[in-house]
C-alpha cells in the first residue's frame, strides 16, 4: 500500500512488473492445470511441450483461464465473492433467527475504546466493552467484511474473525468469544438480562437433515454402483465419410477407452451395426482369432483411432446407426457406445 501511494519510480515500476508476472504465472500455472483435467493430461502436456499442431483448443482454453484467473484472483478478489458467488444469497435463504453464525457479542464489546483508555475507566470502576478496537477481526476478514456492524452477506462464516480476536482477548487477560457462533437475537436478548435461547431442533434444521441424508445417499449409492470402465466414439467432423478405389465406403472415429481400475486391463472391442463392415483400429493388430484387443494401464484412459469400413454402399444412403462394445476380457463385462455410419 506504501509503495501504492508513493511516487513512480524505477524501483515501483520493476516491482509492479514483477509482481503482475508473478500473478500471470500462477494464473497460467493453475489455468493449465484445469484444462489437464478435460483431457488425457499426459498427452497433452508433450503436445504442447513439444510445439505439436493441432492443440489450438488447449493452447485458447489455457488462455482464456489464464486471463480469467489473473483477472478474478488478482484484481477482483473479494469483489467476485461478494457480487458473483453464489453462496452469501444460498446462506441468507438457509439463515433464521435461530441460526448460529458467526456474531459480534456487542453486549458485551461495547463501548470500544483503545486498551489504554479501557484499563483507566475499568480502574476507576466504570462499564466499559472488551472491544479495544484493534482492526484484527477485519484485517483477516478475506471478504473484507467488519463484524463488528452486524450479520452481513459478505461473512462466509470461516471463523478467521473469532480466532483474531480470541489472540487478542487472550493477550489483554479478557474472556474470549467475543467474536463467537451465536444470534443477533441472543445478543439483544443478553442486553436486556434475559437468557439466551438455542433451538436447534426446528422444522428447518430436520428438513435440512432429511435432505442431506437423502442427497447425500444418493450421492453415496451413485458412487458405489459407478461403472469402472467407459468407453466413448466420435465421429469424424471432415471428411464425414471416405469412397474407397474398391466402392466401400470408410468412415473415421475417434474411440477412447477408460480404465478406472488401478490395474492394467485388456479391453476387446466390438462394432455392429453395419452389415459386412471392417473395423480397424490404427497401431492395434487383431490376435489369431481376429478380436481385437487393446490394453489400457491403470487408472488412464486411452486415445485411438478406429477406421470402420463397409464393402459396398449401393443403394445406401443417409446414416446408419452403429454401436461399439467394450468388454473386459477377464470379468467379461461390457459397457457401449453409439454413433453413426455415414453413406455418401
Ligand atoms: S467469519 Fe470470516 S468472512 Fe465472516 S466476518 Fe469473520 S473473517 Fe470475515
Ligand atoms: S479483533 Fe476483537 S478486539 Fe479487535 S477490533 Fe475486532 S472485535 Fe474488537
């Protein structure tokens, strides 16, 4: 902030420098990373490494993040919390007056004064609030937010504002919690000598809970029972479909195969739909009994190329559709995929 405020200078301006590129690094560093996440991150990073054609999409997509990450990380920051997530408008739907969130006892912090100006009226017996106005609470506040003026939908409830406070409440030998999980209803209730309610059984909190439990089995169920192998096919965006010098017809696909196992596989692959048709699966050859077989390591997913031929297309036309069967050549299970052969 210092040096925000200072004149421009040589140093300001190779330190602004170095900071933004510090920043750009990161912002690409992490950019990168989640476009490893859509593809086959090992293959992609030696395409890219190696200055190989064809990685247009990765090299846009890792720009775009780049920049998007710079952008919100760097210049937004708790500006983007504030006004694009979510999360504040969720909280206040969830939020009543029985819910504990993080509070600002004032009942007990006001009047705040400075430790020093605290200490002589305490001496002299007078009521004054533990509140020594330190800042603590909102210079950790990663949304900027100060508790101190009541519930506001910046807090995220992290909690960061108690501990700042218990460290200082500590270090001036006054109870902690002064900053805790409590309710605005709670605190006026304490202002007036009546006691403080909880209520954490209300019609709410069991929805809530039946909810979660519901959702939460869902989620549960889903993951026990998800397949651990997959199989996807796209077809060829240009050309759609190949005449070849014998009459048949030879459409291109790109086949990827996904082993979730931590194990090495051997997958066969299978493909019916049209009548008469040749699959071939580029750098795989067929075994003496003409299945094809392809292995995928543990826990990766393979790329390959599979070219289908069909030996005439006389009186053909349109589309036909197709499926692939992947079946695991030890437990024989199976899983499939569907796309089209294209006539001309
Ligand atoms: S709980 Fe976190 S977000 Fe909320 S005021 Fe405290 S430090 Fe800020
Ligand atoms: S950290 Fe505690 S004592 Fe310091 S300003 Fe915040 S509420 Fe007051």
């Amino acid at each position: 902030m210092k040096l925000d405020e200072g004149p421009w200078t040589v140093e300001k301006i190779r330190k602004k420098i170095a900071k933004h590129f510090v920043w750009l690094l990161i912002a690409w560093w992490t950019g990168g990373a989640w476009v490893l996440y859509f593809t086959d991150a090992p293959t992609l990073v030696y395409t890219l490494a190696t200055f190989q054609p064809g990685a247009f999409e990765a090299y846009l997509w890792i720009g775009i993040l780049t920049f998007t990450t710079y952008v919100f990380a760097g210049w937004m920051r708790e500006k983007l919390c504030l006004h694009a997530c979510p999360w504040p408008r969720i909280q206040a739907a969830l939020t009543d007056e029985y819910a504990l969130n993080v509070t600002y006892r004032y009942d007990r912090g006001e009047p705040r004064m400075s430790l020093k100006q605290a200490t002589a009226l305490r001496a002299s017996g007078e009521q004054v609030g533990d509140c020594v106005d330190c800042g603590q609470c909102v210079a950790v506040c990663p949304t900027g937010v100060d508790i101190r003026k009541g519930s506001q939908l910046g807090c995220i409830q992290c909690g960061l504002c108690i501990d700042a406070c218990d460290g200082i409440m500590t270090k001036i030998h006054r109870p902690t919690r002064l900053i805790g999980y409590d309710t605005e209803l709670n605190v006026k209730r304490r202002e007036c000598g009546q006691p403080a309610v909880y209520k954490p059984m209300r019609a709410r909190t069991l929805i809530y809970a039946v909810l979660i439990v519901l959702i939460g089995g869902f989620m549960t169920l889903t993951l026990a029972t998800r397949g651990d192998m997959r199989v996807s096919v796209l077809h060829d965006r240009n050309p759609l479909t190949v005449r070849l010098k014998d009459g048949g017809v030879r459409n291109g696909y790109t086949m990827r195969l996904s082993n979730m196992q931590s194990k090495m596989r051997r997958f066969t692959v299978a493909i019916a739909g049209v009548d008469g048709a040749t699959p071939e699966i580029v750098g795989v050859t067929p075994d003496a009994q003409g299945h094809i077989v392809i292995e995928v390591g543990p826990d990766q997913t393979r790329e390959t190329r599979l070219l289908l031929a069909a030996p005439d297309a006389a009186g053909k036309s349109g589309q036909t559709p197709i499926t692939v069967t992947m079946t695991d050549a030890q437990s024989g299970v199976a899983v499939e995929a569907r796309d089209v052969f294209v006539w001309p």
